[in-house]
C-alpha cells in the first residue's frame, strides 16, 4: 500500500474538501428550484437526527482506528492492523444495525411528537439504511488514514459526492407528483445511494490493496492469512476493542457536547433575543444569517486545517510508537504553521471585502458587519482543529473533552448575560462565540505544550499578523482605488486577488513560506 508523507496526505485530502465544497453548493442551489422552501423544510427536519445517531456511533470510532493502525503500521505489525480493523468493523456495524432498528420503530413517535409534523416519516425512514452504510465506511476510511494513504478516502468522498447530488436532484424529481413529502424523501434516499457507493468504492479499492499487500509479501508469514480468517475467537481481540473504547468513547463525548452546544446555543439564543425585546421572526432572520451565512463563510478556509487534523492523528500516533519526539515537535510546527499561514489571508478578505462579498454572495450587505466582527478570530478556529487532534494522538482525549466543555459553558453564560441586553442583540451571541473560539485554542494549545514539552515559536505568530495587516492595507487601497461600472466582482476580484499575492510576497520574504514548502506540494514539484 502506498503510503504519504504528511503534506502529501494532507494536500489529498485538501483537494478533496475543496471539490466537495463546491459540489456541495449544487443541491443547495437546485434542490429548492426542484421541491420549494417547504420540501426543502421536511428534508432539514429529519436530518439532524441521522447527523446525532451517526456521531454517537462513528464519533470517536474511526479516529481510533486511524491511532491504533498508526502505532501497528510503526511497529511494523501488519496483523494487528487487520485484527484492530475487523474489531473496529464488529464494534461500529454492531451499533449501525442497533440504531438503524431503534430508529425505523421510532419513525412514527418522531415525526408526530417530536417534530409534529408527520410529513418528515417518509424523509425519516429513508435516512435510516445509511446509519449502518456510514459505520462501516467510517471504519475503512480511519483504516487507511492509519495507514497513512489518504486515496481511498479521497476518491471515495468524491465520487459519493457527485452520486449523491445526482440521485437527490433525479429522486426528488421523480417523487415530486406524489407529493412534497415523497419528494423530500427522495432527496434523503439519493444520498442513501451516494453513501453506498462511496463505502462500495473503499471496499474495493480495500480489495486490492490488501490483495497487492499479498502478492509483495509471497514468503511472509502464513498466520497472517489464518488470522484474518479467525480474528473473531483471536485471544487479543478483547484487548483491541477496550483500548478501542478508551480512545474512542472520550472522542465521541467530546462531539456530543459540541452538537448539544449548539443546540443549547441556537435555543439560548433565540430565548435570549425575545429578552432583549427583539421581535421573534427578526431574532430568527438575525441567529439564521449567522448560522447559516456568516458562519459557513468563516468555516469555508477551515477545510485545509481539517485536512490537517485528519493527517496528523496517524502520523503523531506513528511517531509516538516509536518515542521520536522530534517528529512529534516537527509535525506540529509544521500544522501549527500551515493552518496560520493559510487560514490568515482568508480572514484578511473576509475582514476588508466583508460588504461586497456578502453582496455577492447572498445578494444583500446585511451580514457583512457579523462578518467583519468575527473575521480577525477565525485564526483561532483554524489552528483549533490541529489542536485537538495532536491531543486525540497523544491519548489524551478526555483532556481535548474537558477543554471543549469549558469553552461550551464559558459560551452559554455570554450568551445569557449578552444577548438578552437589548445593546448587544445578536452580536452579544456573536462576541460569546469568539470568546469560545478564542478559550477553547488558548487551553488546547496550553494542554498540547505542556503534554509533549512544544516550545512555541513566537515569531511565526507575528510574521503572520504583519503580512495580514499589509495585505488589508493593500486590498483596502485597491478596492477604493480602481471602480468598474456594474462589475462589482470584478473590483472584489481584483482586490482580493492583489492582496493574496503581496501575501504571498511577504510569506516568502519573510521565511514564512520558504521554496521547499512549495516543493513538496505535487503541484508546484511538477512545474520546478
């Protein structure tokens, strides 16, 4: 099996973000034309129930996969890779198939008590056959990235990608006579479909690695083969599957109080704007902008440091095996570093252009000062998500968990104490939320520097916020400076595009961003 170095693995699973990013903009664009805001409606409510079941069975579990292969593969023990993949497989399609019936017997309760409207049964039943199609799917995928090929996961996100948006938009299509519930429910069972031809894509190519793995090792051991075979009566599986659970159960708590934080934060929130005097639909127009425009936009630059985290789980893990600290340290300047230097001109842009990119956009300027409020700590969102996984790495799970509760509490007190001031409004909910971001890195990074001994590089810091204050400067100057008639993005464009290479400029200049960097990205390597 080919394996990546870290920057190659981490720029694969990049690209693939960045082309399931903009495939994701098609059904957002087509499905509403297809079924109306209503259709659209019946499909949203029945989604965050498969989002909840899915991160209670696959939240923690493939990440402790990709650990435990990591330390295997280190270890050169390709047995005890298959032993923890086929474990990890028992433990997740045992949860998947136990869900995936608690939910179908549920079906009716949810849609009539819990959601009152009973339309969502359809769009509710259809989500369940992919409860059990993505914990088996997760499993491969932590399989692989353990083993530090970062391929199958990437194409198979890709292609379920681009099935999934074809069978939402055909099914939806198809169902739309029998009605706007049956047509929402064929929006749900077209991503049903992409989810199982993206798991058929990583069984295959499963298929012929490990057929490959074979055929390169003829004259290697004979038990390994037995071993696959009867890994269900192993003696070693129940140590497999408690260390599984160690790393995974803090991993998935962890997620949960994410997900009931933002519940909490978007119930919160609107309580806490009708105290404020704030009538109820323009409390609801105001929390959906930031959640569902301003936020996306602030996360859109987060795909590389999510890359990141996901590369950087197996190759901690691996270096760890071995008691190389200096990788360990190596690996995460490198993620530190990169999830600053890209994350920052993003944030320039988002901070500078706010009014004409919202305008463009979403057709209105509302937004933009949300935006330009929370741009500048979006840095504190992108070096998080390395943050954390260095701490998942290193076994230490349950200290990432402490760290996301306080930050979760410290949130929900702002926003009680904030939003309900008639002065504040929406934006005490917007400052609570920076405070988190800002909390929440702070006492990551204090935990990952006092755990592996980091001594941190205050220059890189500073290099970065120099280059990101000329490159607004510069962007601002432009902006003003050069008009076009009825081109409005065209001027963003212009300006936007100017400021990313003086950004760049400087990056080089000042050694944040050196020539061997670039070398090391197959796209640059290819053209030196």
């Amino acid at each position: 099996m080919r394996k990546q170095s870290f920057i190659q693995g981490t720029m694969i699973l990049l690209a693939a973000g960045i082309i399931n990013r903009m495939l994701g903009f098609i059904p957002r664009i087509a499905l509403p034309r297809i079924i109306g805001a209503e259709g659209v409606g019946l499909y949203q409510l029945g989604y965050p129930f498969f989002i909840v079941l899915v991160t209670v069975i696959t939240g923690g579990i493939p990440l402790a996969i990709a650990k435990m292969v990591a330390e295997a593969e280190g270890e050169n023990r390709p047995d005890q890779s298959r032993r923890i993949l086929h474990t990890g497989l028992t433990l997740s399609l045992g949860l998947g198939l136990l869900f995936t019936l608690i939910a179908l017997l549920c079906a009716s309760w949810v849609s009539n008590v819990v959601l009152t409207d009973n339309r969502v049964y359809y769009t509710f039943v259809s989500m369940t056959p992919m409860i059990s199609i993505v914990a088996v799917s997760s499993i491969y995928r932590g399989y692989f990235q353990g083993r530090q090929n970062m391929i199958p996961s990437a194409l198979s996100s890709v292609l379920e990608s681009v099935i999934r948006i074809f069978f939402m938009l055909w099914f939806s299509w198809i169902l739309l006579p029998k009605g706007i519930a049956f047509a929402a429910a064929g929006a749900m069972l077209g991503v049903t479909v992409g989810e199982i031809i993206g798991m058929l894509a990583l069984l295959l190519q499963y298929y012929f690695i490990v057929n490959r793995d074979k055929k390169d090792s003829l004259s290697g051991e004979p038990s390994e083969q037995g071993l696959e075979k009867l890994n269900m009566v192993d003696p070693q599986t129940a140590p497999v599957m408690r260390r599984l659970l160690g790393i995974a159960v803090p991993v998935t708590a962890g997620r949960l109080v994410g997900s009931f934080s933002y519940l909490l934060e978007s119930i919160i929130t609107a309580r806490s704007l009708a105290l404020a005097g704030i009538a109820t639909a323009a409390a609801t127009a105001q929390y959906g902008s930031l959640q569902g425009m301003v936020i996306p936009l602030l996360l859109l630059p987060g795909v590389l440091s999510s890359s990141l985290a996901v590369s950087l789980v197996p190759s901690l893990s691996e270096a760890a095996a071995r008691h190389d600290l200096t990788t360990i340290h190596k690996r995460m300047h490198q993620a530190l570093r990169l999830a600053m230097v890209t994350g920052a001109p993003f944030a320039a842009i988002m901070y500078v252009l706010a009014v004409p990119l919202c305008t463009l956009m979403y057709g209105n300027a509302d937004t933009a000062p949300m935006l330009r409020m929370m741009a500048p700590f979006a840095l504190f969102l992108y070096v998080q998500a390395p943050l954390q996984a260095a701490l998942q790495a290193m076994d230490r799970p349950g200290r990432a968990l402490i760290n996301t509760l306080i930050g979760a509490v410290v949130k929900i007190l702002l926003i009680l104490m904030l939003a309900s001031q008639p002065e504040y409004g929406i934006y005490g909910a917007i400052i609570a939320i920076m405070v988190n971001s800002i909390l929440v890195t702070l006492l990551h990074g204090a935990s990952v520097v006092k755990l592996i001994k980091l001594s941190l590089r205050i220059a890189d810091p500073l290099k970065t916020l120099t280059a990101m204050i000329i490159m607004a400067a510069g962007m601002s100057y432009v902006y003003t400076s050069v008009h076009f008639s009825d081109a409005g993005w065209l001027q963003f464009l212009l300006s936007a595009t100017s400021g990313m290479a003086l950004y760049l400029g400087i990056c080089l200049l000042s050694g944040l961003i050196s020539v061997r960097d670039l070398d090391r990205v197959p796209f640059f390597k290819r053209r030196r």
